[in-house]
C-alpha cells in the first residue's frame, strides 16, 4: 500500500485551486501534455500549498509583473516575449565536485516535478497567489553535490542587452540574488519551470526561475542561467541598486516597514482589496527557524 505522508504545508490540489483549474490541469496530465520540453513524468507529485485566498486568474498574474530586464511598467507580459528561451543552458559551478553547464530542459527532465499554490508577495506592497510546477531547490543542491565550504547559493540570471531592453538602463546588470544553504534546501524553495498547468510564460521567467515564498518577490530571482556555490555571501542586485532600501535576506515582515511605503497590509491583485500583511507571508512556521540567532542581522527588506 502506498502511504502518503504530507508535510504541514500540503492539502489536496482540489482545495486550494478552483475547480475549473483542477480539472484542467488532471486533463494536461491524462493527455502527457507538455511541461517545458519534455513530457509530464508518470512519478509528477501534485502538491498545493494552503493559501486563504483563491489562486489569482491567469489573465491577471500574467499580466501585472516585475521583470526589470523588459522594462520597470507593470504591464511588461509582450516586451517580455522577446525572450530567447530556447535553448538555454545553466551553468552550476564554484564549490561542487564537479562544475557543468546543462541544458534546462535536460535538467528538468532529471527533477521530479511537483505542482504547488504558493503566495507571493511583492515589497511593493502587493500579492498573488499562483500555482507553480517545478521541483525542490534542495533536489538541485543534492545534484550539484556541493563541497563542504559552500554555504551559500548566487543565482544570475542573463545579460542580453540586445535582446532584453531593460538591461540597457543604468542598473548593475545581470540580475543577481542568493540564499544561504539552509534556505535553499528549505522544502518550500522551488526552482519553478511552469504556471497555471502550462510551461513557464515569458513574463513569469522562462525557462526556469525561483520562488521562495516567505520572502519578498525581488528574492525569487528569473530566467536563471547560473548557480554558484560560494563560501561569501553574494552581492545582491537590489543591494546593489539600492542599499538604503534593501537587503540580502528580504524576509516578508508587515512591522517592519519599507524606508517609503508601509508593509502593514497589501493590495490583492485581481481583486480591489486589500488585506494585513503576515509574517514571512504566513509561512513563519516553516522557516522561522531558519534565522535563529541571526537577530542582529536585517533579516527584514
């Protein structure tokens, strides 16, 4: 008999995703519907995140984004379908027994992939909540097979100019974020590679992005191209482009606000309203631990 044990964190799909995208998304499955390159492995684990508030519609999350590298307008969904997604290698070096560069697709196909509702909230005071597929960053980790001096993980994401308009500004291009160890092999972080049952839209961060749900939306770094594993901790982008307002460890904290706007509450896209703000986006029980005797760093923006 094949006992399934669920973390505090999972509930059925069926409870947490409205019923039009549950049925939806067993008929992608049923048919072997393609996920990025490659089709659905039969071992796919559907898991949905508990979220109090019904998944944001597809026409909305698609089209209300971050993605400075197409522009900073909300509106940024058609600058970003000048995005080259295919092919599109990674590279994973630094402190790993061995160094590669592999194909995304070939990289997703070796994960095992899950489907997952998360919250997302941005610093900007605003949230979402989206269903991902992707995989456990920790699987990542587990495959880079880092060497005991790595304690954290830089991401960076492409430098295309040409290509990408956004990247002409004046910003510390490319677009570079980090975790420590612990946070990323967090259960919760997740190299995403699809929404809403289909691969990854451009404007969400083709082919291959992360998301970690506890901290503010700037951290869940897109269109990764490589992943080191170094001994000091990364120089972030938005450190980099502003250290008065942001930080490395960016935590959702509604007490502690941004140096001009309140993190008290956030406006819930897609709806008209707004609602209190929770802390770590209400996933404290998960990964407050994760900061224990940390207390004198800003863990918070």
């Amino acid at each position: 008999m094949n006992v399934i044990h669920r973390k505090g964190w999972e509930i059925a799909e069926r409870e947490a995703t409205p019923e039009h995208l549950f049925l939806n998304r067993r008929s992608l499955l049923k048919a072997g519907a393609v996920l990025g390159a490659g089709t659905i492995a039969p071992g796919l684990s559907s898991i949905a995140l508990a979220a109090e508030d019904p998944v944001t519609p597809e026409d909305v999350g698609a089209r209300y984004n971050n993605f400075y590298e197409f522009g900073t307008s909300k509106k940024v969904h058609a600058a970003a379908q000048a995005l080259k997604a295919r092919p599109w290698s990674i590279k994973i070096d630094g402190l790993v027994e061995k160094p590669i560069e592999i194909d995304a697709d070939a990289l997703i196909k070796l994960m095992p992939l899950e489907d997952r509702v998360y919250r997302h909230r941005c610093v900007e005071a605003w949230s979402m909540v989206l269903p991902w597929t992707g995989f456990p960053l920790s699987k990542l980790v587990d495959y880079a097979r880092p060497l005991s001096g790595a304690k954290y993980l830089r991401f960076e994401t492409f430098l295309d100019p040409k290509m990408a308009s956004g990247q002409r500004s004046f910003f510390p291009w490319p677009y570079v974020e980090g975790l420590t160890m612990a946070e990323a092999t967090n259960d919760l972080a997740l190299m995403v590679t699809g929404a809403y049952g289909k691969p990854l839209d451009n404007v969400f961060g083709a082919p291959i992005r992360l998301h970690t749900p506890w901290k503010y939306g700037f951290k869940s770094i897109k269109s990764i191209t490589k992943i080191s594993f170094v001994e000091q901790r990364p120089k972030t982008f938005w450190e980099e482009s502003g250290p008065g307002e942001y930080g490395f460890w960016a935590n959702v904290n509604p007490q502690v606000p941004h140096p001009r706007w309140s993190q008290a509450s956030e406006e819930v896209i897609g709806t008209g309203g707004r609602k209190p703000t929770q802390l770590f986006n209400g996933y404290g029980e998960y990964v407050a631990g994760l900061y224990k005797g940390l207390e004198n760093e800003k863990l918070y923006i």
